[in-house]
C-alpha cells in the first residue's frame, strides 16, 4: 500500500518519468549526500582543531594573536611560535594522520582482512628498525639545540630510504602469505605481529651498538612516535607523499570496490586483483615508511581510523578514502594535542597516547570477529 | 557461428586435471546446465570461460575471437560471473553492490546509464524494494538475486552461474531459475549454469552438458541427456524416472549395492 501511494505521490510529481527508478536514484543521491557530509564534517573540524592547537602550547597565545600571526601581523615571538613551532606541527599531524590512515584503509581493502595496517602488519616496525639502523651504521644523528626536540638528523634521506628498504622486508613476507589460498586474516595477522617483535627486537640489539648517548635517545626516539622532530622540509615531504599516496589510491577508487566483492568477482570485472593487491602494498608500504622515518612508530592510527571511518559511512572506497583522510587528520591532531597539553609542559609523544587508545580497539576488533565485514 | 565454443580444451589444479579435452559449443538465447558428480569439473569448466582460470591447453573463442586474448576487462563487458554464495563479501548496500557490475564499463564516475543499467537490472530481478539495505540483512535468495543483478550490470552477452541455487529454498529455487530463463530469451543472452539438482535442470534448462570426471561425458536436450543409463554412468546411482506432462520427475532408487563413498 505505502508503495502504491509513492508510486501515485511520484507520477503526479514526474509523469513522464519511470516512478520507481527515479524513487530509488533520489534516495541513493540523499544516502550519498550524508557520506559527502560527514567528509567535509571532518574536514571543517580538522581546520577547528588546527586553530585551537595553534593556542595550545607552553607559549599562551590567544586566538587573536594566532591570526594576527597568521596573516602575517604578530609580533616576532607570536610569528616563529605560530609559524615555525606550532604549524609545523600541526601539519606534521595532519599529514601524517591522513598518510598512516588511508594506507591502513587501503591494507585493509586489499588484502580482505580488518586486522591490517601499516602496525600490525610489522611494516611500521620494520621501517623503525631500518632508520635506526642507518642512525647506526652511517651516524646519521646529531645533537642539535634549536626547537622542541633533542635531536635532529643530518641525513634524513639515508635514514627515509633504509627505513622503506626493510618496511619492503615486511611488505614482502605479506605478499608471498597471500599467495597461499588458505593464509588467513589471522594467520597475516599473526605473521605481522612476528615481524613486528624482531623487528622491535632489532631495534633494541641496535642499542647496544650505538656509539654514544646521541645514537642512543635517537634510537630511543623511534619507538615512540613524536610529531616534535619535524622540520618544515620533512613536514613537507610527509605532505607530498601522504597527498600523492591518497591521490593514487581515489584514482583507483572503483578498482578497490571490486575488490569488495571478492577475488573471482573482482577478476570478473576485469580487475587484475594481484597487481592491485602488490602495488597498493607497496605505495601503502612506502608512505609508512616515510611517515616513520622522520617522525617515528605512531601505532594503531591506520588500524583505528579507517574502522571508525566504515561505521559512519560504509565500506565505499570512493567514500571511504576520503573520509579515512579526514579521520585520520582528525584523530592525529586531536591526539597531539592532548599529548602536547595533557600534563604541559611535559610534551608526551603521540605515539604513546595513539597506543593507548589503539591497543583496546584491535582487541575488540579480535574479540568481534569479522561481523563487521 | 556459436556465441561461445570450446576446443580440446584442457586444465589442471597443479597435478590433478580438472578438465581434459572438452570441447562444447553454444548459441544465444539458451539456458544451459552443466550438471556432473561433484569434482568433475563443473566450476572449473564455468571459471575457465569467465577468464578467472587461464586454460593448459586447446582454445575456447567467443564470437570467434580467442577468448583468452581478450583483455580482461573488455572480457568483462561481455561475460558476467556469478560466484557461489558462500564467496565472503564485505558489507553493501544492494544498489552500491549492482553499480559494482558497471565497473568495467566506468571511467570517473557512474553515468546517467550506468544508473539507468543498475535501476534496470535491480527491476529485473526484482529487488528495486532492498535498495538500500545491506546485502547482509537479506536472505540466501534475496542475496543471490543481488549478486546476478550484479552480472547483469556488466549487460554482458554471457552469464556464467557457479550453482546459483544451492542453499535456496524450493520456491526461491523455482522463482530464480524461472527468471533466469526468462531473461536469456528476453535479452537473447546465453546463460550456463552449474547446477546440483536433476529435476530443476531438466525443467528449466535448454540443454544439458553432463561431465564425468573433467570430460564431457553427455550433452543434449534434458530428456535425452538425462536418461536413466546417463545418470546411473554419470553419477553412479540408480534412478527411476516418470513423467508429469511435460516434466521429468527424476527419483533415486535405493539401492543397497550402491558404494557411497567409494575411493
């Protein structure tokens, strides 16, 4: 009866037009347009939460000051605050939020398994273990005296491109499990969780090979992510990849959509699912690596998000890559500036509060099962 | 010319063959059932046409083009594959999984016709009522309604059924198999499916391929290819066979003899 009378409500409305088809496709436009809403939701609160994070600080500014300072106004100590302290910082979170939490989405898409991400694959851990070992091996660490953190790095490029060198080890040890039809979400799971302990166990025997207290607290620093350490330049090369790395993935948004519907159904739509599957763990792979080579193990941000993400919007990859960004962004700066602020002036890393709030999730995740799925 | 043929076409999981010398050929408009003992190769035959198996040996042509030459996603504008339902999915909705159909067709986004194709084929397998509810929520046969929804999206010239209607009820047995026939004569599409159970395939089906052990061991009209001899050669057990009208009402005979699980 109710269907009769929308059938009538919508032929008096638009005669000419097939009543149910134009029924279905304007409730599918309003079931679309509150998944646009949310990705621009998060987005206006990211910029909130980067104004409100500019305030925030051992520093006191007011809101006034920080956009005096914004727009180029401030006094010299509000401008290098705003400017070269806070921003930068901000940035780094932003960007390195969106880059953890679209590769953990994109780990999860491919690879059919709810568990995955850039931590509990062990790609996170095997990158720490690679910069270290650069830190090590060729001394790329240095005290330095300016800014909030105690140690800067003379060769952040060796120290990015040996981290992605063993994140690749990992990544590898991933694609070859998925070769074997009966590999598991948890058996890739439990592979990555043994990556990540010898990789951690690396990075602790690596101590024991530092030649003084620099290499050492730099070594250190690796194990907690730290948004502290960034420069303008990193914060700009983790913008760039995170950017370039989402782009690449919402390109291939539909690709990863077929691969919702399985491997054979995905194939069947003319979808190389292997080459899918390799290059996004490989891009995923890369922009982790870059993200903790210059600011450390910020764990449980690519598994977390894209879930929350998935629970507010559904798992449409042309939705959910954008709305994991966001998050993701989201998320990452909220967590920093806690960590900034909770018990100032003591700067806790991010990484640590991100496992606070990540460790619970991936157990309910466990515990749930793949219901959500 | 046959839409779809099939020469001296052989494949094998490794060691084992799955199929050794097929050879088969079929026209539009036909609902075809492949029917066979299990593991004689009916998912394999139904994989290797949808191009999900790359074929050992012989060469199968659609349209008289070597099929296995066509790129996999013009392929996928031509053959629609529907998986057995146990493939795990991930959560969608049914309109977002049917609009998964125009994918190969799809370049940024979806179009006015693709729109037009995915509200089409939801109307034709009478789903256009579950819209936006989540494959999930829905039964075996609302969701297997989705998924050939799905391939018929793609408006493919040939739909490829991996037993499509296992774990259904009879009446959604019926409803489906009767829809599916009734659009390969409508959109003079060529539909073949795997398919378990004797009685609905002869009922529904145009013609029959029955395979025995990878080979195809009989092919034809249902009543001549399912007689008892046949059936007792392809599947080793007894059957009485009696008529209804126009059906064939296939009954097994039980038969102490018989070994059930010989190796």
């Amino acid at each position: 009866m109710n269907r009769i009378l929308a059938v009538l409500k919508n032929k008096a409305v638009k005669s000419n037009e097939p009543s149910k088809g134009s029924n279905i496709l304007s409730d599918y436009d309003t079931y679309t347009a509150k998944k646009i809403s949310f990705i621009v939701l998060c987005s206006v609160l990211v910029i909130f939460t980067a104004m409100i994070a500019l305030t925030q600080g051992s520093y006191g500014l007011s809101i006034k000051e920080v956009f005096l300072a914004l727009i180029g106004r401030g006094t010299r100590i509000t401008h290098t605050v705003v400017w070269n302290i806070r921003m930068v910082r901000i940035l780094s979170a932003i960007f390195a939020g969106i880059g953890l939490a679209v590769s953990g989405m994109i780990m999860q898409n491919i690879l059919r398994n709810p568990l995955a991400s850039p931590s509990t694959l062990g790609v996170s851990h095997a990158a720490s273990f690679g910069a270290a070992f650069a830190i090590v091996a060729f001394g790329s660490g240095r005290i330095s005296s300016h800014g909030g953190s105690a140690v800067t790095f003379t060769m952040p490029y060796l120290i990015a491109l040996s981290a992605f060198g063993f994140s690749m080890i990992s990544t590898s040890v991933i694609i070859l499990l998925t070769r074997f039809r009966d590999a598991t979400s948890e058996t890739l799971v439990l592979a990555g969780v043994a990556m990540g302990s010898l990789f951690t166990a690396g990075v602790t025997s690596l101590r024991y090979f530092a030649q003084d207290e620099v290499q050492l607290s730099a070594i250190i620093f690796w194990t907690f992510g730290d948004l502290g350490r960034t420069g303008w330049t990193t914060a700009m090369i983790i913008a760039i990849g995170s950017t370039v790395a989402s782009i690449y993935f919402f390109l291939n948004r539909w690709k990863y959509n077929a691969m919702n519907g399985g491997e054979n159904v995905a194939r069947s739509l003319g979808i190389n699912t292997e080459k899918v599957r390799i290059i996004g763990l490989i891009v995923s792979s890369m922009i982790t690596a870059l993200i903790v080579s210059f600011v450390g193990i910020i764990g449980f941000v690519g598994l977390v998000v894209p879930h929350m993400a998935r629970k507010v919007i559904g798992n449409d990859s042309r939705f959910l890559i954008p709305a994991s960004c966001a998050v993701g962004a989201l998320l990452l700066l909220v967590s920093d500036t806690f960590a900034r602020t909770l018990i100032s002036p003591i700067v806790l890393p991010v990484g640590i509060l991100t496992s606070f709030l990540g460790a619970p999730m991936f157990i309910y995740l466990i515990l749930k099962g793949r219901h959500n799925w | 010319m046959s839409l779809v043929s099939i020469k001296d076409m052989s494949f094998s999981y490794g060691d084992i063959d799955a199929l050794k010398d097929v050879s088969l050929s079929f026209n539009k408009g036909k609902l075809v059932g492949i029917i066979g003992a299990n593991g004689s190769g009916k998912s394999t035959l139904i994989k290797c046409l949808c191009g999900l198996l790359e074929i050992d040996a012989g060469h199968m042509t659609f349209e008289g083009r070597n099929l296995s030459t066509i790129p996999k996603r013009e392929l996928a504008t031509q053959i629609g594959y529907v998986p057995q339902i146990q493939e795990k999915t991930s959560p969608s909705t049914v309109f977002d999984t049917v609009l998964m159909g125009r994918i190969p067709h799809l370049t940024w986004a979806p179009t006015e016709k693709d729109l037009e194709v995915v509200i089409g084929a939801m109307d034709t397998m009478e789903i256009s009522e579950l819209s936006l509810r989540d494959i999930h929520e829905l039964s075996g046969g609302q969701r297997q309604r989705v998924f050939i929804a799905r391939a018929m999206a793609q408006e493919p010239k040939v739909l490829c059924l991996d037993e499509p209607t296992s774990n259904l009820d009879i009446k959604h047995q019926l409803g489906l198999m009767r829809t599916i026939r009734d659009i390969t004569r409508e959109k003079r599409m060529l539909a073949l499916m795997a398919v378990h159970d004797l009685n609905i395939a002869s009922q529904y089906c145009d013609s029959l391929v029955i395979l025995k052990e990878g080979g195809v061991f009989m092919e034809g009209e249902p009543n001549e290819a399912l007689s008892k001899n046949n059936i007792k050669n392809a599947f080793g057990i007894d059957v009485a066979i009696h008529k209804h009208g126009d059906y064939m009402h296939i009954v097994p005979v039980e038969d102490k003899n018989v070994e059930f699980f010989e190796n």
